[in-house]
C-alpha cells in the first residue's frame, strides 16, 4: 500500500516553513508608522514655534534662526513620509507572503484531493503512475509560488533600499529618540524584507532536490508554471503627487536634494522655473532668463509659466493670500519687500534675482527696505 504523506511530504515542508506573512502587533510596520505620527506632531509643533519666534524677534540674527528652523522641520516631513512608504513596503510584502501561503495551502488539499480520489486504484501500477505524477505537477506548482513571492520580495527590497538614503539635512537636528525610532524600524523592516526573500531561496533549493528525486518516478514531469508579481516603487522623478491629507500639495526634489511640497501645481510649476532661471544674469527691467532679467522680472516670468499673472513691479506683488506666517511657508510663497521681490522654494531657502540669479536663506531683511511680508499668489 502506498503512503501518501510520503508523497505530501516535500508540500508540506513546504508550505511549514513558507510562514504566514501575519505581522505582529509592535513589529516593523506599526514602528515604523507610529514613529511618523510622532514626527508630524513635531512638525507642527514646529510651525508654532517658528511663527512665535518670529513675533517675538526680528532681523538677521531671527532670519538665519528661521532659515535653520524650517530646514529641520523639511527635515522632519521628509523623514516622517519616508516612514510611512516604509511601513507600506513591509505591508506589502507580508501580504505577498500571506497570499503565497494561502496559495501552497491550496495546493496540498488540491494534491490530498486527486490523491484520495484515486480509491483503490492507487494501489495498482497505473494507479501509482498518476499518484507521483500528481505529486510532481503540485511541486512544480509549488515552485512557481515561491519563485513568484521570491521575485516580489525582491523587488519590496529594493523599494526599502532606495527609500533608506539619509535626508539633506543632518538626523543630528532631530531628538534622538526619534532618530533612534525610526532608524530601528528601518532596519528591522529591511531586515524582515531580506530574511523572507532569503528563507523563499531556500525553500527553492530544498524542494527543487525533493523535485529531482521525485522525478525519477516519472520521466516527464509537468511543465512548471511561472507567475512574475508586481509592486510599486517609490518614484525618483522631480515631482509627484503628495499624499497629504487635502490631495491638493504636489512635492518637489530641489537642486540639493530636499524633498518638499508646493500647495499646488502652480506654485510647483513655478518653483520649477525660477530654479530654472538659476544663472541668469542680472539685467534691470529683463523679463526672460535668455536674455537677463531682475527680481520682479524673475517672480512675474516663472508665475507667468504656471498660467498666474503678477503685476511687474515687485512692491505690487503682495497678492493672494496674506501674510503667510514664517511657520507656514510652502514652495512658490513670495517675500516681498517695497523694492524687491525672491520665491520661497522651501527647506529654507529662497531663489532671487541677484546678479546672478541664486539660491540663498531664506530672510526677511534686505538692505534696509521696508518687508511687506510673505504672500501666496495661487490663493
């Protein structure tokens, strides 16, 4: 009499040591998550103190303070996002595991199904032929589920890889406990992402010798199913949607690195093309980075490319929403003066129409002139 657990052996080592892609509560992704939250409390914390300081002092001391300030709190929104795409890579790749399990557990009860269906006719010779040939089939069948969770865990790997790079800013501005936090998450979440990749090769190996040995029963085995999983990968283009909470921001990757978000479209367009006119020379009344262009000129051309119309002289240009508070400063924001004019591009810093045009901290004085305040023009 033949002994099908034999037979089912090889499945269901197999599917015992695939595991269940359930996380524990505590583990990496809720870390990781409950780090971020952290973080945005802090960043807006931040905003409040930013916006007292600057009530409360003024001039270039307070400038260079502020600049610092919002520096740390990019610094802040970039690491806690970069904490949430993390915790959604470890989500994702439990659920490929999970998904895999339920896939190998199907695979058993389907070949225990075929197996028990055979009656007596499993003791005969034909019988016994049909047996190990369905055993061969549901191993290659099992094959093909960790080849394919393999393949994602893979690819959640590298997503994990590309979103651990440090922000510009040093972590040594931030508390440490945070820091500490969410370095510890990272590193378990890459950790977890490798050991489940690296456990799915195994199992390759391992069942691939029991495949072999099987096949001798048989000269022609099934043919293996092969299945390629998909996964998102964090984008590296200069701009992408924001994930904030109004759907609206749209986040930008400046000239050193930073990631920040614009309030709109507009303003991100407009960003863009004031970086772009970095270089150009200072040219009193220029209008086009081909030819030179000034301050007002600088503000009125990028606008300009983003569909929004600005009046031409620069103490005009306090338009839209009013006296956006230092704390509260998103990329394409103008700080106007009554005789000059720069845009906000965020992380602290500012682009203007110097000689040439430049990126430079973000500040509230300029050679005496009179500050009328920062403005938001798409508002």
């Amino acid at each position: 009499m033949i002994d099908i657990n034999v037979l089912a052996k090889p499945l269901l080592d197999l599917l015992s040591s695939f595991g269940s892609g359930v996380l524990p509560t505590g583990g990496p992704s809720d870390a990781l998550n409950s780090t971020s939250t952290v973080l945005d409390q802090l960043h807006q914390l931040s905003r409040n103190s930013i916006n007292q300081m600057n009530v409360a002092w003024d001039g270039v001391a307070a400038d260079a303070a502020t600049s610092k300030a919002l520096r740390v709190q990019t610094s802040t929104a970039t690491i806690s996002d970069r904490g949430t795409e993390m915790a959604t890579v470890v989500d994702q790749a439990a659920a490929q595991v999970e998904t895999g399990q339920k896939d190998l557990n199907g695979i058993v009860q389907s070949f225990l199904t075929q197996a028990s269906s055979l009656g007596p006719a499993i003791a005969t010779p034909q019988g016994f032929t049909v047996l190990v040939g369905s055993a061969i089939d549901h191993l290659n069948q099992g094959l093909s589920v960790v080849n394919r969770t393999q393949t994602e865990l893979n690819t959640e790997t590298q997503s994990m890889n590309s979103l651990t790079p440090p922000p510009s800013t040093s972590l040594a501005s931030m508390p440490s406990n945070l820091t500490s936090g969410l370095t510890s998450g990272v590193n378990s979440g890459v950790s977890g992402l490798l050991g489940l990749a690296s456990g799915a090769g195994s199992m390759v190996s391992t069942v691939g010798q029991s495949l072999n040995t099987a096949s001798s029963a048989k000269t022609t085995p099934a043919a293996s199913k092969s299945s390629t999983g998909t996964s998102a990968t964090p984008s590296n283009t200069d701009t992408a949607k924001s994930t904030s909470s109004d759907g609206t921001g749209v986040k930008i990757t400046l000239p050193d690195g930073s990631t920040v978000e614009a309030p709109n479209e507009k303003a991100a367009t407009a960003v863009k093309s004031a970086l772009g006119a970095v270089g150009t020379p200072y040219v009193w009344g220029g209008n086009s980075p081909g030819s030179g262009i000034d301050c007002s000129g600088l503000t009125k051309y990028a606008y300009g490319e983003a569909g929004v119309e600005l009046p031409r002289l620069a103490q005009e240009q306090h338009i839209g929403h009013p006296q956006v508070s230092p704390g509260d400063l998103m990329p394409g924001d103008l700080a106007v003066w009554d005789g000059h004019v720069a845009m906000v591009v965020g992380n602290g810093q500012l682009v203007e129409a110097g000689d040439p045009v430049s990126v430079s901290s973000i500040r509230t004085e300029n050679i005496g002139m009179e500050f009328y305040g920062f403005y938001r023009p798409t508002e």
